[in-house]
C-alpha cells in the first residue's frame, strides 16, 4: 500500500523539532561577559583641611577711665537754689557789707556744672589758642583795654570740682604766660585740688548786682585795680583769682566775696581753701608767680599775679 506524503512531511517537521529541543536544553548557557568594574572616584574627605590662619589685629588697649566718686563720698552737694539771686544792698560805704556765711555754704562744696565737655577719659587735657572774635565778644576785653587781643590767648584745661571728678573750664591769658598757667592746672589736677567753676568773665559778670556768692575761677577781666585807677593785672591776663568763695579778699572791713566771711578763719583746712604750704601755693612759686595771701592789706587770699600786684 503506498504512504500519504503529507503524512511523512508531518513526521519530519515534528522530528526536528525534537532534535532542536534537545539541543537547546543540553547547551549551557552563555555566560555573561565578565564586567570591567568603572574606576571609582574617592568620597570626599571628611577631615577638614588645614585652615590659613587670618591675619591678627593687634590688640587696641583702651584708657581705662576712672570710676567717679560717689557725691556721698567727697561731700559736694548741688547749689542752693537762692544761690546767686539774692541781690544785696549797699551800705554807707559805697559797697555791700560783710554778712554771716549761710549754713548752706559754711563748708562749700557745689557740684560743677559742666559747660564745656569733661574729658572723656578722665585724665587732664589742656589747649591754647588765639582769642577768636566768639570769645572776644562775651569778654571784657575791649580797644580801651591796655593789652591787644592779638597778645592773649584762650586756654582750656581740665580740674576737679568738689565732686571729685574731672571736668573743663576756660581762662584769657597773656600769650606770654600760657604754657606756664596749663602747667600749673596740671599739676593741681594731678594734686586733686579742687575746683567749683572755672569761666570766662563776661561783662554782665562784672555789672551784675552783688550776691556775694560767686566763686568763679578767672584770669583776664578789663578792670582797674580795686579802689584805685590803675590797671590790675587781671586787665593784662597776669593774674588769675581761684576759688574766690574759699578764699576771700579782705581790706579793713570789707570782704569779697561779701557772704565769704566763714572762711577768713585759715585754721579750718576745708578743701578749696589756698594755704601758703599747700598745691596751690606751691604751682605757682613754681612759675614765679605772687601770691596775694602773703600781703599784709590788702589780704587777697584768692590771687596770684606774674607781677607781683
């Protein structure tokens, strides 16, 4: 009997199929190409490096500026506030008579009143310069004066007030004596001496009605000598009054300042007061200077002078 030749073609297909079946299953499989590990990059590290150090500033040292005293410990107590409003009349004499020392000034010690700027470290600064017109005009000093404006000069310097801290006050000087008048208020600075108000002397100063109160410390004033008409000294700025309340002038019954007469007992020793062995004193023997408490009348315990008057 003869074979269906679609029959035979089935076998053969199904033949090789087996035949590609188990081959596939006997062969191993490719084994995957061996991978090149990439170059790997290091971690950043964690230690920090070496900084550059910054460049140093030097250190500034800055002054070191006092404490300032407590009031309770120097004693200094604010101005009455009568002070200087009480207008005292005139006697048979011509002037204002000596009065009883109030008990609010008996032993003065007035906290300063600053009108220019206290020196901000504490210590003792000073300047010199010409009298500028501003200065000029709340002055004395005037064309009919005996000196030139052009021969004084403005000074500050630094002092202690009762209050025991440091502050700044202003004198007209004669140019010719400047440098020695800021050596001595340096070394009264120096000494603690103190000190209550240190202005210029204006002419409302010199018109105003006495209140015997005043305790300025001055140099230049465009006056005569007292009781007389010759030029005083202060007309030249050669001579400076301090502490005219602590140290008052006295000539037979009259007494400047006319409410000062407490202190015309030396024996007290009170601060303010000028003593012939004391700082004061000895500043300006040290310039050559007179001082007026060695004269016998009158007794001008608050005055010096490069002249001797």
């Amino acid at each position: 009997m003869d074979r269906d030749p679609r029959h035979a073609g089935a076998l053969l297909i199904a033949a090789l199929t087996l035949v590609l079946a188990a081959c596939s299953a006997g062969s191993p499989s490719a084994a995957p190409a061996p991978s090149t590990p990439a170059p790997s990059t290091p971690a950043p590290s964690t230690t920090p490096a070496p900084s550059t150090p910054a460049p140093s500033t030097p250190a500034v040292s800055l002054p070191t500026v006092p404490a300032a005293p407590s009031l309770s410990d120097t004693g200094a107590t604010p101005a009455p506030d009568w002070l200087g409003t009480r207008e005292l009349p005139v006697g048979p004499a011509g002037w204002p008579e000596a009065r009883v020392t109030p008990a609010e000034l008996r032993d003065r010690r007035i906290v300063t009143t600053d009108y220019l700027p206290p020196p901000a470290d504490g210590a003792f600064h000073a300047t010199v310069g010409l009298v500028s017109p501003a200065i000029q005009r709340r002055s004395t000093w005037s064309a009919d004066c005996p000196v030139a404006l052009s021969d004084l000069r403005y000074l500050t310097v630094g002092f202690r007030g009762f209050d025991g801290r440091p502050h700044t006050g202003e004198l007209i000087v004669h140019r010719t004596v400047a440098r020695d008048v800021v050596a001595v208020f340096g070394r009264l600075f120096a000494a603690g001496f103190p000190i209550e108000r240190m202005r210029v002397t204006s002419p409302a100063d010199v018109t105003a009605p006495p209140t015997g109160d005043g305790n300025t410390t001055a140099a230049f004033v465009c006056r005569p000598i007292r009781g007389r008409t010759t030029w005083s000294a202060h007309a030249y700025g050669l001579a400076i009054d301090v502490n005219p309340f602590q140290n008052p002038y006295t000539s037979g019954k009259r007494v400047l300042p006319e409410l000062a007469t407490a202190y015309l007992d030396r024996g007290r020793h009170l601060p303010g007061m000028i003593t012939a062995d004391g700082p004061v004193a000895a500043a300006f023997r040290s310039i050559g200077w007179t001082w007026g408490g060695g004269w016998s009348s009158p007794t001008d315990l608050m005055h010096f002078s490069s002249t001797g008057h």
